[in-house]
C-alpha cells in the first residue's frame, strides 16, 4: 500500500466513526477503490471476491455504467423535487409502478423511504395506522423473532433479536415482543419446527392480547441473523394465525427482495401474501439509498379512505428522491432484462451444493441457503451441536488472505447459534467465481482450525 493510502487510512481513523465501531477491530481496515462485476480492487493491490454482494445489495454487480448514467441524467434533469403530497416526479411513479408489479397479486401502492430501517420504522407506524384508522387503537405491539435483524434505529432496533444491539443503547421501545424462529437446526420443540414457531407467535398473540397486536413481522429468510430458511410449513402457518387473530403481517424484504432468492419476492416460495413488505438494498443495487414500503390493497385503502382529521401523517425530505428512483428504475430494467431472478435460483442452487461438501469439516455443522442467499454455521462439537464461538474472525483473516469477502455473525450461547459465515455474492457472478467459494471456505476453515 503506498503512502498515499497508508495516509489516507489515517485520515480515515482520526475523523471516522465507523457501523459497530471498535478502534481494535479498525487497526488495519479494507480500502476498497474499485468494483468490478463481483470483484473488489484494493488499494494494496489484492483482488476480492464480493461474497456479499456489499452489504446484501449490490445485486447486479459493481462497475455498471447504466446505473451511473440514469443518475447523472436525471441530476441533469432535476437535483431533487419534494415528494410531499400535492407534488410528484416521473422516476418515482414509474419506478412504484413497476415494483408493484413485480410484488404480490394483493399488493397495491409504494411509499419511498432512503433505508432498510427507516422503512421498517415506517411499517410499524403504518401497522399503528391502519388499526387506529379503523377503530382499533390499542393494537400497537409488534412481534419479531430471536436472531432477526431489522435496523438499528429505536424501534428497529426493539424488533431485532440480537442482544449485541441492544446492550448500550438501552431500554428497548415498549411493546416489542420477541419469540423463537423457524430455525430448524436448532429447533427442540416437541412439534415440528415450522408449525411450533408460528405457534409460539399465536402464544404471543394470545398472551399479549389479540387487541393489543398490531403485527408480526419477519424476513422471510433471516439474514444477518445467519440465513435462516424456514421450513415449508412456517409461513403458510404464520399467515393463518394472523388472519384468525387480526394480526397484520410485515415483511421484511429489505436483503430478500429484488431477486435475491429466486424470486422477486421471497414469500412467494411459499404462496404467502403479506400485508407490507419492507424493500431497500437491491432496488437500486446500492447504487444509491432508497427504500420503500409495498402497501397491500387492504392497507392502501385505509390510507385513502382516511377523513383529513385521519390523514397519513408520515413523512421525509427525500422519500421518492428523483435520482433515487431513476437508478432505482434502471436497476430494476436490468435485472429483467438479464433475467437475474431466475439466474439467482439456478446459481443459487449451484453454490449450495458446492457449500454442502464442507459437511465433512469436524467444524461444520449446518449449511443452509435459498437462492444466492447462503451459509455455513460453524460449531464446537457435531454430536452435541455446541456453538463455535469466537472461531469467525480466524476464518474470516483466513478467507480474505485466500481473496474472498464474506460476512461473519457472531454466535450465542443463549439462544444457541454457532459463528455463522453468510454469503450473498452479487446475482450475476460468473460460474467459475462462484465455484471457487466453497473451495476458499474449505482452505480457510481448516486453516483457521490448526
């Protein structure tokens, strides 16, 4: 690494703070000064991988001059343009449009938010909304599910079910209640894994009083948390109890949305509708922040039909922001015209196979995945399922140093979950990269086991 960069980085620890931020853990940080396709430029001169996509969302890969292009053009045309009611701009209706389309039979309209948890924050107040418009006040509670991750705001933060966000920014909102997921590696209930967690959200429901509960929300695959795929049974389960208890159910598609599963969206592996999907990340590729919520028809009615005493009084200076939505717009074109819904499934499936060869690995307990949405749980003991804890980051130095970028979720001891290594490389990665994934992770977990 030359001066310039070494000075750069010094810059960088002087003025920075950093998502998660431990000086120890910043000592030497990645400068990354280029992408292309799925490979990231360092500026000590290393090649990477991207294994994840950047943070879950550069899904059409780095380096496309399309999405540059829509933005430049569009800040020709306009810098920016209030969306607030009485006022609108093309890239955001036609970009609504089409997502709309994309998304569920039931759904119906987009709001336009900048951010995985400010959208989530607006699907709580909009669940509020919806009960309180139509009579019902006291349903305010939300339900998550322990290892979800859903944003870091206040209430986002409430929702997540890791305790490591919560210890130093706390109390939690009131009226955030969590339970066990549809983690079918770990499950110990007496009934089957996906039936007994939406069972244990019905328990909740009832405990806390169906008048009180004013949704439950999930990502249809757990991300950060460690890529957890529920079984078959879950969701179809989950959406019954919410209909039977008048309880809206919230998707959070913030990391599965756009093709990330092999689907544009993911519940409709199981042929389940929600009530609002949370989207963010993939719409644009990371190109840009942008977010939004999908309104299902029952939802998108309240709001219109609403008396102006009632009105949806939410807002944000840069919800449907122009050059947002037009790389937004641009990104989505390109992922239909290269069909990289279907290419993920197919991938997807490709990179899981390779991944469960390492089932072999005295330090590999589970490997789990949909689409190019993928992982491997590392434990301390096979027959007893003991977590590996604190074994990560010795894979993750050791991953690098073999040229892929991947992201480590640390374990608990309680709830249970081995340092889990989650992959998510970009939906057009060539074959032969995705292939030498399983291989590095093969090299660097024994490496890092010696």
């Amino acid at each position: 690494m030359d001066a310039t960069a070494e000075q750069l980085l010094e810059t960088d620890r002087q003025y920075l703070v950093h998502p998660l931020h431990h000086p120890a853990e910043h000592a030497a940080p990645l400068l990354v000064t280029k992408g292309v396709g799925s490979i990231l430029h360092l500026a000590d001169g290393r090649q990477l991988i991207d294994g994840l996509a950047g943070l879950w969302n550069v899904n059409v890969g780095h380096g496309r001059g399309e999405l540059a292009d829509a933005a430049a053009a569009q800040m020709r045309q306009i810098a920016y343009a209030s969306a607030y009611v009485g006022s609108t701009n093309e890239p955001a209706i036609r970009l609504g449009e089409k997502i709309v389309k994309h998304a569920y039979s039931n759904s119906s309209a987009v709001y336009y938010t900048t951010s995985g948890a400010e959208t989530n924050e607006s699907a709580f107040k909009t669940a509020r909304y919806y009960w309180k418009v139509n009579g019902h006040p006291n349903k305010t509670k939300i339900i998550s599910r322990w290892h979800a991750y859903h944003g870091v705001t206040l209430a986002a933060m409430s929702a997540t079910g890791m305790a490591a966000y919560h210890k130093m920014f706390g109390p939690l909102v009131p009226g955030f209640i969590q339970v066990a997921p549809p983690y079918a590696y770990r499950w110990q209930g007496n009934t089957e894994c996906g039936i007994g967690a939406a069972e244990a959200v019905e328990k909740a429901i009832q405990e806390e009083g169906p008048d009180t509960v004013a949704a439950v929300i999930c990502e249809p695959v757990m991300g950060a948390g460690g890529v957890i795929v529920p079984p078959d049974t879950y969701f179809p389960k989950l959406r019954e109890i919410c209909d039977r208890y008048g309880v809206l159910l919230l998707a959070d598609e913030v990391i599965t949305g756009f093709g990330r599963t092999g689907r544009w969206f993911a519940l409709g592996h199981w042929g389940v509708e929600p009530d609002i999907v949370s989207f963010a990340k993939g719409v644009t590729s990371g190109y840009l922040p942008l977010g939004g919520l999908i309104l299902s028809k029952k939802v998108h009615e309240a709001i219109l039909a609403a008396p102006l005493d009632q009105r949806y009084m939410h807002a944000a200076t840069y919800s449907g922001h122009p050059v947002c939505c037009a790389v937004g717009l641009r990104n989505v074109e390109i992922i239909e015209a290269e069909g990289l819904v279907e290419r993920s499934a197919m991938m997807g499936k490709r990179l899981l196979a390779g991944l469960e060869t390492l089932r072999d690995l005295p330090q590999v307990g589970d490997v789990r995945g949909l689409g190019l949405m993928c992982a491997v749980e590392l434990v301390a003991d096979k027959a007893t399922k003991a977590p590996a804890l604190g074994l990560a980051p010795k894979v993750t130095r050791e991953i690098i140093a073999r040229g892929l970028l991947a992201r480590a979720r640390a374990g608990s001891a309680e709830p249970p979950m081995g340092d889990t290594i989650c992959l998510s490389p970009p939906l057009s990665t060539p074959v032969e990269i995705l292939d030498r994934i399983p291989q590095i992770l093969r090299e660097a977990i024994v490496a890092a086991t010696a």
